[in-house]
C-alpha cells in the first residue's frame, strides 16, 4: 500500500499555493489536476461504487479499490475508507479517475455541503447515511476531520534544516508545516534512517507521508521516497 502512495504522489502535479503556517490555508481552493467535481449521490460499499452528480449535473459512477487514495480537505488521509461518516449525499468531492476506476477521491469541508443533505438508504449494511441530526452530523464529520490528520500525504516543498521546519505541497496543491524534533524518525523505503532529519532524501520534491499524534500537533515520523515528484508539463 505504501508502495501506491508514493507512485501517486510521484504522479501528482504539485502547485505553490497556500501560505506558510501550521495549519492549512481553509480560505484557498484546492487546485486538483483532473480532478471531477461534484457532490456525493450515493455510495455502496459492499460493491466499493461511489456515485456523484458532478458540477455540470452529470452523474458519474466511479468503482473505489484498495488502491484508491482518499484524503480529506487537510491533506490527511480518510483511514475509514468509504466507510468514513462524510460519504453521504450532498457532500462535495473531487475524484480524480482512470477512465471510470477513482484513483483519488479528495473530501471538501463540511460547509460546503448541501445544507439539507437528503439520507439515502443504504444500498448495503455496511453503507453510511448521513446522520439526520445536524449536531451528530457536525461531531462526526470534525471526529473523521481530526481522524485525517494522523497521516498527510503530499511532497517535500522545503525544509529548514537549522530551524527544523518542513513545507510539504499537499495532493490538493495546498501547503502545510510542521516542526519536527531532532528526533524525529526518518523511514525511507520502509528502513529507518540512521541520520534521520538530517538524511539527504529529505529533499525538495520526494514523496512524503507525515504520520503525526492525536489531532495533527505532533510529528511522530515520516515516511519518503528517494525519487522526486514528477513536475507539471
């Protein structure tokens, strides 16, 4: 699976929006190259199909795999899956596709949402409708939110060496930050570093997955690839 990651960071065009800061930039829109824009119309997830109407009205039905890269609007990556409490009607997504096979499935924020999303009954069990209350709705969308910090996907941008300080470009095209400690484990290929931080691959455009604690605050590792991100054109 780590193996899937990097080949789609390596394959993703990234972009140098977004500010230089902890968090995110909420006020940008991401900048997903062939990414489809829509909003969720349904999801099985026994036959992993998740269906859209896109932003021309057009409805699309995309097959979702164990390779299907999901992340949140943070950069993070959606652990659960289709299983995730946001998949539900009216929640807005951009895929990006291989012909009908999604092969990234990127999740907007929560207020861009249809504001009375309509509860689709399951097509399976296992299948998530959207919770009818709006306070449970919001509780469990910020719990998945938060969920998604634990991995952030994206590229090396920058980082500063003497002051410890990482910008990676996100799938999305945003930026992040992190401060990471001297400590901090470095695994490259799956093999941790002996230099750690201070390890060469840390270099301006590998692929890298930043694993962090409980809510984001944290770096507890990274995980990159020797080999730099492919540029656009």
């Amino acid at each position: 699976m780590f193996r899937k990651l990097v080949a789609i960071l390596m394959g993703t065009a990234f972009f140098a929006a977004g500010s230089f800061a902890r968090a995110d930039d909420k006020t940008s829109k991401p900048e997903i190259k062939g990414g489809i824009e829509g909003k969720i119309k349904s999801v099985d997830v026994d036959s992993k199909t998740l269906t859209i109407t896109t932003s021309q009205g057009r409805e699309r039905a995309f097959q979702v795999t164990d390779d299907t890269v999901m992340v949140g609007p943070r950069g993070g990556k959606v652990r659960r899956h289709l299983k995730d409490p946001r998949f539900h009607e009216g929640f807005p997504v951009t895929i990006v596709a291989d012909r009908n096979t999604a092969t990234e499935v990127h999740l907007g924020y929560a207020k861009d949402a249809s504001e009375e999303p309509a509860v689709s009954k399951p097509k399976t069990k296992t299948a998530q409708p959207a919770a009818t209350n709006p306070i449970k709705r919001a509780a469990a969308t910020k719990q998945a939110e938060d969920d998604d910090e634990a991995e952030v996907l994206g590229h090396v941008k920058s980082f500063d060496s003497s002051k410890r300080i990482l910008v990676i470009s996100l799938l999305n095209g945003n930026t992040r930050s992190f401060i990471l400690a001297k400590s901090t484990p470095v695994l490259i290929k799956g093999k941790e570093s002996k230099e750690g931080i201070e390890d060469p691959a840390l270099r301006t455009g590998a692929a890298i997955i930043v694993i962090t604690d409980e809510g984001g605050k944290k770096v507890k590792e990274l995980k990159i690839s020797e080999a730099k991100a492919r540029k656009a054109g």
